[in-house]
C-alpha cells in the first residue's frame, strides 16, 4: 500500500481519531497498556498545542483518515505526542512527520526540541536525528518503566543541545 497523505494543522474535530490512533497503538500492548488505555487527545489540547496530522487522500486509510500525527508544545519545548497508525508504519509517515516537526519548530525559534520515548521507539527517535540525554525513572503507577529521554537539535550542535536542555528542564 503506497498511500498518498497531506500534513497539515489537526482540527478540533480530529480530536476523536487522535485518541483512537493512541489507544489503537500497537506498541503500546502488553505491559504498556494501561499508560494509554484511557488517554484522550481533546479539543482544548487540539486547540492549545502545534498538533499536526498526516491525512490520507482515501479517508479510509486509517482512524478519521489519519495515518499519524505529532503534538509539538513549545513551551517547554518537547515532542509530546507522537503515533503513527498500525497500518502505515514504516512508509515514512513518522520519517515525514518528524521533518514537518522540525520545521515547525524552527519557524517557532526553538533551538531544540526535547522528546522523552515510549522506549521501543527510541531507535526510531535515533534515526532521525534524536540524540540521548539521560533516562527517566520509572513513574508507578502511571509509568511503570523507565524512558530515553533524546533532544533533537536545530541549530545547535548535538553537545549544545543536550546541555542547553539538561539546563532547561533541570
């Protein structure tokens, strides 16, 4: 399947197909389920963040048409969300959406961009230009296991980045 998809700003009637691509993730089964079980994606959160989709030309393709999306917060400067459907994993959807972030981020001024990983996604994080800062402990009972927390610099050397958002969210 090479389907053919837009990226562009999530609307608030998107909210619904966001939640649904969350709790549908395969790579959040076993023992990282209850992190997602009842995770929402409301419209307020739509409305507050840079929340971007990749949107399917056949609507059929995925949850409300939407094969992925990423929510950027820029304030603190972090990678909050990031879920690619099931069925459109490893089509460069994630590859895609990871650039637009980028771009959008640099648009914004930022110079870095901190993400903490569901930790099997962490060499996907890698291989598009995410560098690790450290690891987060375990949260119980929400966050059971401890997570890579990576920086994507923009502009900053990978040394720089890392301290300046050590520093950041110290």
């Amino acid at each position: 399947m090479n389907t053919s998809y837009v990226i562009r700003r999530a609307e608030v009637s998107d909210a619904r197909a966001l939640t649904r691509l969350v709790r549908s993730s395969r790579a959040y089964g076993g023992r990282y389920a209850p992190m997602v079980e009842r995770y929402t994606v409301g419209p307020d959160y739509v409305l507050a963040h840079e929340v971007h989709v990749a949107a399917a030309e056949d609507p059929s393709a995925g949850p409300g048409g939407l094969l992925g999306f990423y929510a950027l917060l820029l304030d603190p400067h972090e990678l909050d969300l990031m879920f690619v459907a099931d069925s459109a994993q490893g089509r460069g959807v994630g590859r895609a959406l990871v650039t637009h972030m980028k771009e959008r981020a640099r648009a914004a001024g930022l110079t870095w961009v901190r993400v903490v990983s569901h930790p099997p996604a962490e060499g996907f994080y890698r291989s598009v230009g995410a560098v690790p800062m450290g690891t987060l402990p375990a949260r119980p009972p929400g966050v059971a296991w401890e997570r890579p927390e990576l920086v994507f610099p923009l502009g900053l050397s990978a040394a720089e980045a890392v301290a300046v958002a050590e520093a950041a969210t110290a």
